[in-house]
C-alpha cells in the first residue's frame, strides 16, 4: 500500500480525493492537510463534507513541517492553490514523493507564463521542466516515469480531449483558430466564499474574455492557438464545452467520426456518442467520464465535450495518473 497524503483536503477537489484515495485498494489514505492556520483544522472531513461522514472521519491537520510529512509519505495529492502547490512541491519531490498537482503551478513550461497569468515568479525551473501534463489519455507513457504530474485544468481536459485527435490526425484547417465557448458549475471556482460565487450574484455570463490563463494552456498543450471564453453557469458542477472548428479541405463527417471513434477506442472514461450527437452534463456529472459530440456542415465542425470540473477536470484524472504510474487497473477507484 502506498501511503498518500492529500494536502487542501478540505476544499471540493480534496474531498473527491479523499473518497477516491479511501476507496482505492493500493492506496492508503495516510493524511489529510490544511493550511496551518485553517479555520478548519483538526476537524473530521466528514463534519464538512457530509458525504464522507461516517466513510473518513480523519480529522484536517494544519500543515506546519513540510519536510516531516514529506518524509512519512510516498504519494502526495496536492488541491492547493497555485502558488502554495508552486511553494510546497519541490519540497515532497526532494524527499523521494511522487507528487501529483492539481494546479495550474506545473503545468506550462514558459518563463513568462507564471508572471503573465498567475501573478507570481516562477522559482522552480527545473522541477517545471521535469513536470509530465497529466492529460491521462494522451501522455501514459510520460505519466508512468513521472515524479512531477501537473493535472490539467478543467477547461483545457474538456477542450483538449475534443480537440486534440482531429488537429493530431491533419483534419482542422488550423488559419482559422478554433474557437472554444465552455460553462462551468460553481464548484469551478473552489469553496472559498467570494462575492462572484455567492449564490445571488451567480448568473450566466462570460469572464476571462481574452485573458483567462487556460487559453496559452490549451494553446501550448495543442499545439495550436485558439479563443477562448469560459462562462460561469448557475449550477453546481459540470463544464460543457462548444467548440467551433474549420476543417481542412474535403474532410469528411466520416473521417471526424472514425478518427474520434479510433482515439478513444480502448479509453474508458472518454465516450465518443457518435455524429449529430450532443454532449450533456447530466451524463457525466459525479463521474470520471468525458463525452464527446459532433456535426459536421460543410467546411464546419462543432465539438461538444462535457465533463464534471470535480472528477474528469481534476481529482479524477489525478487518480487516473496515479494508476498510470504504479501500473494499477486504469479505473481503480474512479468507476
Ligand atoms: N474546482 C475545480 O473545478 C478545479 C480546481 N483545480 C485546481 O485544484 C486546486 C484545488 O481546487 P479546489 O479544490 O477547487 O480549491 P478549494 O478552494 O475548494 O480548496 C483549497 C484547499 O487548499 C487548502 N489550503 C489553502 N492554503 C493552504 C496552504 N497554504 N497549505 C495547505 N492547504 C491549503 C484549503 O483549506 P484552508 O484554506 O482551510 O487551509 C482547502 O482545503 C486549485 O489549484 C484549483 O485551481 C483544477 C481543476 C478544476
Ligand atoms: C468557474 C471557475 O471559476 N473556474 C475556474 C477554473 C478552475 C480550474 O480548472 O482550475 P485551474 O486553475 O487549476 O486550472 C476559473 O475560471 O478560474
């Protein structure tokens, strides 16, 4: 068994790794941190998320000695902001931990990215080019030597799985930058209470127009630039992602649907539905899945891909990186 730590175990991505980590056989949850000053400290997980309760009644400790804990542990989950991720990983990897970042801190190996869009100086450039991206479909053979796994954002999982085998297969014509409109649930932004996710200030609406930080992620990770507008949506969990795309030259429905079908062949937890269908959240919310949708008008594809933020978005994926890389069943712990 592996002892794994879940460090920001409090917040929503943490307590679905929490019940995953709980549940996974080779997996054993052997502590569950929050800020050292936490107004949550040293209560049980199941007083706060009613649905562990009874299941994981491990009480939040305030993380103090990073290094201790680092030294107790072989697996770390960290659903920390970015900049504490950035702050405390090298910390874990230097005693020997196989970490696996839920933030955006590893992702994007650019000098300027991290000033640009995450408002702090990068300090860790040699862990960030050693870091693999976890998008677990498309990078197993990275993911399964890697000390460092960034999982990627929400909205990058839902644009890149999509997206990724048509660019890779020559079928999008790429001088037209696809374009990209995804809603997210409100669990997106965390479980911090702030004025934009208090319940009657949340309305239906786009933000990060032109400056969100997972536009130069899916860009970089694809290969490929594209728009992209995220919008907040009035519901809990859950991103669907519309995607508009010009293909190249006398691409075919057909050759869309057969170079999907094929990507996803012997991949789980992403469902192609088929042409003329359309993704819909309620089929992937509270699950590990992806589903992908598509039509084709003349030179024209439009994408649907949805998945729960929570899971498929983050603490799923992470729990798919980790079987990738100690070589467990593929669905260990996620259906
Ligand atoms: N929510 C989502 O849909 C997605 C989130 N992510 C990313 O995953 C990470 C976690 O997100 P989410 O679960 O939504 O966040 P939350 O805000 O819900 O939870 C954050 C957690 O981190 C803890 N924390 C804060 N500061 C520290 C610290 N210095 N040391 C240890 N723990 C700390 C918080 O507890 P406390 O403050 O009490 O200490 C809390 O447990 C973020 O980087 C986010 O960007 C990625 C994809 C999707
Ligand atoms: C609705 C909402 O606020 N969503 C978040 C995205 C959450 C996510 O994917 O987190 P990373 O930053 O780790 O990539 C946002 O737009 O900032």
């Amino acid at each position: 068994m592996l002892k794994t730590v879940i460090v920001g175990a409090s917040g929503y991505t943490g307590a679905e790794l929490t019940k995953m980590v709980f549940l996974h056989p080779e997996l054993e949850l052997s502590g569950l941190y929050v800020s050292e000053n936490s107004v949550d400290a040293n209560k049980s997980i199941g007083d706060l998320h009613g649905t562990l309760k009874g299941l994981v009644d491990l009480p939040l400790q305030p993380l103090k000695d990073v290094s201790a804990v680092a030294k107790a542990a072989d697996v770390v989950l960290l659903a920390t902001a970015h900049e504490v991720s950035h702050n405390i990983a090298p910390t874990f990897l230097a005693e020997g931990c196989k970490v696996f970042d839920l933030s955006g801190a590893f992702r994007v190996q650019s000098d300027s990215f991290y000033t640009d869009y995450y408002g702090f100086e990068h300090q860790y450039g040699e862990w960030l080019e050693k870091a693999v991206y976890g998008l677990a479909e498309w990078n197993e053979a990275d993911i399964a030597k890697a000390d460092l796994v960034a999982v990627p954002g929400c909205y990058p999982t839902a644009s890149q799985l999509a997206l990724k085998p048509l660019l890779d297969a020559g079928l999008i014509d790429t001088q037209q930058w696809p374009v990209i409109n995804a809603v997210s649930g409100v669990s997106g932004a965390g479980r911090k209470a702030s004025m934009t996710n208090s319940f009657c200030e949340v309305s239906l609406h786009a933000y990060g127009v032109f400056t969100h930080r997972h536009q130069p992620e899916i860009s970089t990770h694809l290969g490929c630039d594209v728009i992209f507008t995220p919008h907040l949506g009035n519901f809990k969990r859950g991103i669907l992602a519309t995607i508009t795309a010009k293909l190249a030259e006398g691409v075919s429905e057909v050759q869309v649907t057969e170079t999907l079908e094929k990507a996803y062949e012997n991949k789980t937890l992403v469902r192609p539905l088929g042409a003329g269908q359309s993704a819909k959240l309620q089929s992937v919310q509270n699950t590990g899945f992806c589903d992908i949708g598509w039509s084709v008008k003349g030179q024209h594809v439009i994408l649907t891909s949805a998945i729960d933020n929570l899971l498929k978005g983050a603490a799923s994926q992470a729990i798919q990186c980790i079987n990738i890389r100690f070589g467990f069943s593929p669905l260990t712990a996620i259906v």
